[in-house]
C-alpha cells in the first residue's frame, strides 16, 4: 500500500506541473497571457476554483453534451482491426440517480440484444461540469473504451457465457484510462482547452492512488481525502465529494483504474521493442481484447504470445 502510495504522489507531482502549463496556455489564448498566468501561478488552494473565474471554464447545455457523447469513433479504424457490430446510444443519467452519481457510465446491452448499449451523461447541475473534461469522459465510457471492449467480448465464440460477460476491474477500468490516452492517436485534444481536460483527468486518477490507500490503510478522514483532491484536480467541488464518497465505500476498486492502465501500457511498450517494424497497433489491441475481460497476470501471457508468434 505504501508503494501505491507514493508513486501516486509522485504522478500528481509531475503531472501537477504539466497541468499548470496546459493551464496557462489554454487561459491565454481565451482571456489573454496576463491574466492567465496571474490567476493560474498565483493561487492558493482549490485549482477548480480559480479555474472557475474564467467564463469559458463552463459552457454548454444538455443537447451539446448528449450531442458531443457520439463523436468519438473517428479514428477507430486506424487503431483496431476488429469492431463490434452493436451500437451504442447517448442518454442523461435518470433523474433519481443524477445528484449522487458520478460524471458519466456506461451501461452495457442486455444479454439478449433488445437494445443497444448506453453511455449515460450526467447534465445535473451542469454549471458545475466543465465540458473540457468531456472528450476524455466520452472516449473512456463509449468508444474504444467500456462499449467497445464490452461489446466485442458480448460477440466473443467458444466461451461460456460467466466468460463473456464477466467484468474484470483491473483490465476493463484499465482499458478506460488507456483509451483516453488512444485519444492523442485518433487525432482528439486538438485544442489546449480538451488538452488541459485530458491531463485533469490523468491528474484524477494519480490522486486515485493516494486517496484510496490514504482513506483505507493509512487512516485519511473523509475531509482530509476531499481537501487532497480539491487541491491538485480540476474536478468541481461536487464531482470531489461523490467520488470521495464511493472511494469509501468500495475499497481498492480505485487503484484498480491506473494499475491496468499502467500494465498495458506496459505490454505495448514491450510488444513495441521486440516486435520493431513488425508491430501494428491494430493487432496489439486486437490481442488485448481477444479474450475479454481477463486477469492482468492472464493478459501479460497473452501478449507475450502475441509477441512471439509475430517474430
């Protein structure tokens, strides 16, 4: 737990840096240099909130979010050999869920294919939802992140059914976060304004690591988890407290998020060395999801069999 717990304050650090100047520049090219570097360098304290005195920190209403939500499968494929044949549809979250619930969710398909999957958005209290987190939302809940993934395993052959539709943490929260880095290479975050969401959101998940542990092996009290993120995300105050509050009641399944990421990212990067020219990194995510959602340890040996029949 300790190791965990350093290396996420060793991300946030780094990354803290990289945030500030994405920051910077997105603020200058809005409200001018001056003001941007006084407000951004010159703070103390919650980062959301001195985000927040600019006006084009929130824009947007319902129809543009739910509209941006079916963008995202530009690109696909030049990254993927293999898609799904089943579609996905965009929806608020209900009305009775939206106070509490987090910014967005996936939810797959029935079992027996009636309807498509849904990437609900959450529009409650949408004054307090910056929209230049929504590209990195979008392309972690929908395409290629838990729909694809979801749906190409759904369509998986000669699997009992507990495999199919199983749903490994570890991998499929990893697969997320990796997806949002697939962002770059699909050609998204072409403006500093989605740029700066897309590192809040990895600023997010490195803080994951410090908050889940602090809060379950090292005795943080729930304010001091809140006060953590608040002063070094870009999330809002009310995006804190609700994933603060499910941090508590659901241990560990934070750290699941950035440790399959890594651990992908990982394998890539060994497929990448060995395999040379011979890598295609359509058949390296072909390889990855070919089995659904499986063990980290269980993926790590699928890959290395990825990478030794490609020599």
């Amino acid at each position: 737990m300790t190791s965990l717990f350093c290396r996420g304050n060793r991300s946030a650090a780094l990354l803290a840096r990289q945030l500030t100047l994405a920051a910077t520049v997105w603020l200058a090219t809005t409200v001018g240099t001056a003001w941007a570097v006084d407000t951004v360098w010159n703070f103390n304290g919650d980062l959301s909130a001195a985000l927040g005195t600019s006006s084009m920190t929130y824009r947007g209403d319902t129809a543009t979010v739910i509209q941006f939500g079916t963008t995202s499968s530009f690109g696909l494929p030049s990254l993927f050999g293999r898609l799904p044949r089943q579609p996905y549809g965009v929806e608020p979250v209900p009305d009775d869920l939206a106070p509490k619930y987090t910014g967005g969710r996936y939810v797959g398909a029935p079992l027996d294919g009636t309807r498509a999957g849904t990437y609900w958005v959450n529009t409650y209290a949408l004054e307090t939802r910056p929209l230049y987190q929504l590209e990195s939302l979008t392309l972690h809940e929908a395409v290629p992140g838990h729909h694809l993934q979801g749906a190409l395993s759904k369509e998986l052959e000669g699997l009992p059914p507990f495999r199919r539709y199983s749903y490994v943490n570890a991998f499929g929260e990893g697969w997320g976060l990796y997806s949002e880095r697939l962002g770059i290479e699909a050609g998204f975050y072409q403006d500093p304004y989605s740029d700066f969401g897309r590192l809040s959101y990895e600023m997010w998940r490195a803080c994951r690591l410090v908050v889940d542990t602090g809060i379950h092996a090292m005795g943080w009290t729930r304010q001091r988890a809140i006060d953590y993120m608040a002063e070094r995300t870009a999330l809002s105050r009310h995006e804190i407290t609700t994933e603060v509050d499910r941090y508590i009641s659901w241990p560990g399944q934070a750290l699941a998020y950035k440790m399959g990421e890594l651990r992908i990212r990982e394998l890539r990067a060994r497929a990448e060395k060995q395999l040379g020219v011979r890598f295609d990194v359509r058949a390296f995510h072909d390889a990855v999801l070919a089995n659904g959602s499986v063990p980290l340890d269980v993926l790590e040996r699928q890959i290395d069999e990825f990478i030794a029949s490609r020599k």
